[in-house]
C-alpha cells in the first residue's frame, strides 16, 4: 500500500509521518483486505489545521474524510475517526449482503 502524506502551507515533519503511518496501517489490516493507496493532506487555515483523508480500495470504492482543528493530532484523530467508520460500514455491508 502506498501512502502519501502532504501539507499545503506547513511542512509535515518525521513524527507526525510515522504518527499517521501507523493508524493508518492498522485501519488497513483491521478494515480494507486490499487497499491500493492512501492519501493524507494537512492544510492551515489561519490558527486552524485541516486534515484529509482519501483512501481507495481495490474494489472501487472510495473513502474521504476531513476535519479541523486548533492541533494537527486532533485534526488527523477526528478525520481518521470518520474515515474508519466508513470503512466500518462498508465491511458490514459486503458481510451481511446475501
């Protein structure tokens, strides 16, 4: 799986990197059997940080999540948070489809 972190307008360092590498890996071994890549782009907003999150599976689907935030955790946790429920979601559906 290939993830690409950027920042528009800040620079992304080396903790937040491997902060984002390891929720998102787990997200992919818990949710996605097959994910293709991932993309995760931070963005400020004057005192705010804004943080989205697209991943795409090898089925077609799709799924982007954004939030924001005073801090770039906060805002990287609470886009996370929703991306995982997608998946959630998703993996239930293809469960409980006959």
């Amino acid at each position: 799986m290939q993830i690409m972190i950027s920042g528009r307008h800040l620079d992304v360092g080396d903790a937040l990197k491997e902060y984002v590498h390891e929720y998102i890996n787990t997200a992919e071994a818990k949710y996605a059997e097959r994910p293709t890549d991932a993309k995760i782009t931070f963005t400020r907003n004057g005192s705010n940080y804004e943080c989205e999150v697209n991943m795409h599976l090898s089925t077609g689907i799709s799924t982007i999540a954004s939030a924001e935030s005073h801090d770039i955790y906060m805002s990287f946790n609470r886009s996370y948070a929703k991306m995982e429920k997608q998946l959630r979601r998703y993996k239930r559906k293809l469960k409980e489809h006959h």
